[in-house]
C-alpha cells in the first residue's frame, strides 16, 4: 500500500514510518518539525539524540536495511503543501499523527493555545479536503485521545453510546470532557471527521489512544540512527517516561496531587501494531469508526510505586515526592474504559508488567549526560499562565 505518515518526525511518527516501510508498504513521511521547534523556545531536549532532519534519518534508514522512506519538509497548515503531496502520492491510508500533542503547551498563555487550535483543527481540515479531492478511497487513521472523553463518573464506551431519552433510542457520539485546549482540538478533529465520513463518504478510524511509553522498537534498535525521541520535560514528557528518567538520575519522582488520576497505558511497540490492525482491517466508504487504544489503566502513584520497585531491584533508592497539581482535574474518580475492538483484531499487548522497567533505565542511563535538569518540575498551571512568564 502507498502510506502517507503525517507527522513522520516525531516520537511514534518516525517508528511508524521505519515498521510500514520493513513491512513492504510504500511510505512517505511529513514533518515541519513543530516538536523540534517547540524544545528550541524551551531550551529542552530529546534524552535520546536524533539525527538532524527526516531526510538525514530516512537516509540513514535506507543505509542500515537498503529500504526507502519517501519524505517531504512542509507544514500541513499550508494547503498548497498538503496538495502537492496527496496529488502526487496519491496514498491508500494516511496516518495522522502530525499535530502538537502537549496539553500543557497548550496551556502556557493564549498565544499557546491559539496555536495548538489553530495548528491542529486547520491541518487536519486540510487533509480532510485533501482526501476528498484527491484520495476518496483512503483510509484515515487519525491518532485521537483517550482525554476527549474526560473521567466521567460512568463507563466508557469506544466512541459511541446508545442513549434512551423520553420513550426513543439513539446511538450517538460519547460525550467529551477534554481537560485542555489540547484536548478540545481531538474533540474538534473528532466531530469534523464524523462529518467528513457522513457527508462525503470517506473512511476513518479515529484511535483514541492512552498514554504511551517506552524508548525502543524493533527497527530503533537497529542502529543508533535510527533512535526515536524521548520526552521527559514537564511540557512534553509522559509520566511514566519521566518517573523511569528521574529515578535513573536520583531526581525524586514528581507525582502531581495525591496520584489517584487513573488513565489508560500503552507499549510504543503496541501503538504502532494497534495503527497496523487498523490499516490491514478498513472501515467501509462513509464509516466512521472509534478504537480505545490502550492495553492497561493505572493511577500516576501506581506508576510510582511501580518505578519504585523496579529502581529497588537493581539497587537504585527512589523517593516520591507529591506535588502541589498546576493542573485542574479530579485527583480521585472513577475510570473504567472499554477497549475491547483492537483485541478482537488480534492485538496481543505487551503489558507493563512483562516490558520490566529495568530496560528503559539502561537506556536512560546510556544517555543522562543530556539531561536538562531545569525542565523536569512543572511550570506551567492551568488556572494562569506559566511561571515567570509576562502577563
């Protein structure tokens, strides 16, 4: 299949791209390289080193395994970028991770959120349109958020859920609570491929995926040049990333509040199969379909104690610290989601109890000389705007 990766730089993108090609699928790979630019404002930094720019990185993928990795530096904001490459590649899937995906970026200050809405609902109404002109028959695999939903106080279903009101029944569009901006653009993009999908007939899987994490996959392996990123800064490091990094470089865990907020988890290694299952099992013209897209749910604490444990077998002393939460959200509350519809197509998840976190240390050891300790404490509240910054 010809497979257009949206966002082909960044921490699953470039993975994504490097599996798709191994498995004999024509891949071409977008970046303008937000993320990049995004830790140059911050003076922060990938833990991992990467190569310089996608066409150094397919160039070095193409020298480790002899495969092509087709690339374009452009900015899905701009239509004549996004026309160009859909025109020319004409891609049967499209896998859209290419959006800022930070929650507390987006809650820096207004010219911060303003961005993330703008960035991430216009690029993506770009490929929309896109689609629809050049690509009708495409399959979109849009990365979603296990966020939009919220913690409400009842279950959550995988997209939809059958409502009864006054003697009628429907089945309509799980109701959304995102805690951010960055949220509420996945809840636009949401709702604006629904109707893609009603009124134009395209196709769509939306994977509303849980926090990810881990370093390696079987092709980050192959060669140092081939490294994905790792995030560990308060902006755009995940929890479990950034407790196995501080527990590596003594830096007490920073668990934000009492610990008790419960999302779901997920393997890298299981975020790239979960949009391999989706690709090889299409939805049909005018579909569109939701996947919860995670393997496991634990609280933050359990994520600690889980670090904690793991740093005390192979002689590392690990303190957690609780903090004062910058962020607004309930600290205890119920959470039980279903996410049953990738595991009914074949996916066998690689739980964290089995993926033993001792490995992620060894990594972050190998690389802790690039730490940049003034970026793990959080910053950035979202009852204002960030620390230290002008009003």
């Amino acid at each position: 299949m010809r497979i257009l990766i949206l966002g082909g730089d960044g921490y699953l993108g470039w993975p994504t791209s490097m599996r798709f090609a191994r498995l004999g699928h024509e891949v071409h790979a977008v970046d303008n390289y937000l993320r990049r630019h995004a830790h140059a404002e911050a003076g922060t930094d990938s833990l991992t080193p990467i190569a310089a720019s996608l066409p150094e990185r397919a160039s070095a993928f193409r020298g480790v395994t002899g495969l092509e990795i087709g690339v374009s530096e452009g900015d899905l904001l701009d239509w004549d970028v996004v026309e160009r490459i859909f025109r020319d590649f004409r891609p049967e899937a499209i896998v859209h991770y290419g959006e800022m995906p930070s929650a507390p970026y987006s809650m820096i200050d207004r010219e911060h959120a303003v961005f993330t809405q703008t960035n991430n609902v216009i690029n993506t109404l770009n490929v929309l349109y896109a689609m629809a002109e050049f690509a009708p028959d495409a399959h979109l695999v849009k990365l979603g958020t296990m966020g939009e939903y919220g913690t409400p106080d009842i279950d959550i279903e995988e997209g939809f859920i059958e409502i009864h009101h006054k003697g009628r029944s429907d089945i309509l569009p799980f109701p959304k609570l995102p805690g951010s901006m960055y949220h509420l653009t996945k809840v636009h993009d949401s709702n604006n491929i629904h109707f893609a999908c009603r009124i134009w007939g395209l196709r769509s899987t939306d994977l509303n995926q849980g926090v990810v994490y881990g370093i390696e996959t079987e092709d980050t392996t192959l060669d140092e040049r081939l490294n994905t990123r790792f995030d560990y800064d308060e902006v755009f490091g995940t929890a479990l990333n950034r407790f196995c990094l501080q527990a590596v470089i003594g830096h007490p865990l920073t668990v934000y509040g009492t610990g008790g907020q419960t999302r779901g988890y997920l393997n890298i290694v299981d975020t790239i199969r979960c949009v391999e299952l989706a690709i090889l099992n299409p939805p049909e013209a005018g579909e569109y379909r939701v996947f919860n897209q995670f393997t496991e749910q634990f609280s933050v604490l359990d994520l600690a104690r889980l670090v904690q444990s793991a740093g005390k077998q192979v002689g590392i002393d690990v303190r957690v610290d609780h903090l004062d939460n910058p962020r607004v959200e309930k600290e205890e509350h119920y959470y039980r989601a279903t996410h049953t519809k990738l595991l009914d197509l074949g996916l066998e998840p690689h739980l964290l109890s089995e993926t033993l976190i001792e490995s992620m240390f060894a990594t972050i050891e190998r690389y802790k000389a690039r730490v940049i300790f003034d970026h793990i404490l959080p910053v950035t509240r979202w009852r204002g705007i960030r620390e230290g910054s002008a009003r």
